[in-house]
C-alpha cells in the first residue's frame, strides 16, 4: 500500500533550468494538491486537481504548471527555475463523501535552484 | 476565501506538561478543520478533524480539539506531553461542500524539553 509516492525526492537545479515532480497515488483519490513548503510560512496551495483533466491555482501559483491526465498522477512543473523556488514541495491526495473527507500526503520533494 | 492563523510560531513546554496550540479560521461558509502533525524530514499525517455534530474531537496520541464556531476557533489540546510529541503542528480549514480548497497556516512548532 504505497499511498502517495512523490518522484524525485530531492534534486538540484541551476537557474532556468526546467524540471517536472511526480506526484502518484493508488487510492483512487478523485482530489489532488501541490503545496510548498517555506520555513515560517506553512504551507502555501499551489495548485490542485478535483478530477482527471482539471486543475485549478492555489494561492502560489506563479512560475509554476500543472497537468492530471491520468487520475492517479499529479504533475508539476517549473518552465524555467529561480532561486525563489528553493523550497520542500509537498503532493496530497484526498477523497470527499457523506460529509467526510481526509488527505494524505507524500514525503515530500527537496528542490535546491542554484 | 478560506484562511487560518496559527497564532505561536513556536511552544516550548516540559514534559507531562499540558499544552494548547491555538488555531483561528475565516470562512464565509461552514467548514471541515483539521490538526496535521509533521515530524523532522517526513510528510504530514491527520492528528484529528471536525467535520459537523460534537464539538469536542479526539485524535490520536491522546490529542484532542475543541471546535468554537462564535469564536472561530479550533485550538488543539494535550493534558501531558511526551519527548516524543516534538514536532510541527499545522491546522487546516477546507469549505464544506465547496472549493475543495484545503488551506493551511503557518505551523506551531512544539519543543517538549525534559
């Protein structure tokens, strides 16, 4: 029972480079998030999914895409990378029904943009 | 727009003490909450969530919350702490039936020292 996987979990990027995190889940989730994570300020919605072939922004959502072509993958991306971007980036998976709902995260992804 | 404040970056407090971390939230519509704990290098995992009916929620590792809609609050509760309870809290609101938006605050950080 593997939850939610995130690939890879730490990369080193250099300025302008582009790279994509996969986030896979085998719940059979129909939600999904992308959020990152910043000493001192929580974390912060970047984009996320309600379905296969949505998405929607988060509160963060500049310099970064996403796509959900599949229902088990969450992707994100960064076309060009920026210092800025140096954070700890978290995917969640999340199920909603009856009045009830609960998410499950991934290990997280370590990026460093040099 | 759903939002939440945590109101102590960080609680230090001796072991078999009680502790309260606090959480305050605004929405417009009714909501779910939720206490995610995060220990050093790893994802996050639910400690408890209030969905609609009792007020008073019980989580695991003997944390429990108390849900105050007059107040809009939900603040999170232990009567005796233990070394091993060190960790990042993060509370979290989500709008019933709504965005599906789960936002997060800041975190509370809990030091448990001898």
């Amino acid at each position: 029972n593997a939850g939610v996987t995130q690939t890879p979990k730490f990369r080193v990027l250099k300025t302008g480079q582009s790279m994509t995190l996969l986030c896979a889940q085998d719940m059979n989730h129909e939600y999904m998030y992308w959020y990152r994570q910043d000493p001192g300020m929580g974390l912060r919605l970047i984009h996320y999914s309600v379905g296969e072939g949505t998405t929607a922004k988060g509160e963060v959502p500049d310099g970064y895409n996403v796509s959900r072509l599949k229902k088990q993958n969450f992707l994100l991306g960064l076309e060009s990378a920026a210092p800025s971007q140096t954070s700890v980036y978290f995917c969640a998976s999340s199920w909603y029904g009856n009045g009830d709902t609960e998410a499950f995260f991934g290990q997280g992804t370590r990026l460093t943009v040099v | 727009a759903q939002s939440v404040t945590q109101l102590d970056s960080q609680v230090p407090v001796f072991e078999e003490a009680p502790v309260e971390l606090r959480c305050n939230y605004s929405s417009s519509v009714s909501v779910y909450l939720f206490w995610y704990v995060q220990y050093p290098n790893q994802g996050l995992q639910l400690l408890l969530k209030y969905l609609s009916g009792s007020t008073l929620v019980k989580g695991i590792n003997g944390f429990e919350a108390e849900f105050n809609k007059s107040q809009t609050s939900f603040h999170l509760r232990k009567p005796s702490v233990h070394i091993s309870d060190t960790a990042e809290y993060f509370c979290a609101v989500m709008d019933q039936g709504g965005s599906e938006k789960l936002v997060f605050g800041k975190g509370t950080k809990l030091t448990v020292n001898p």
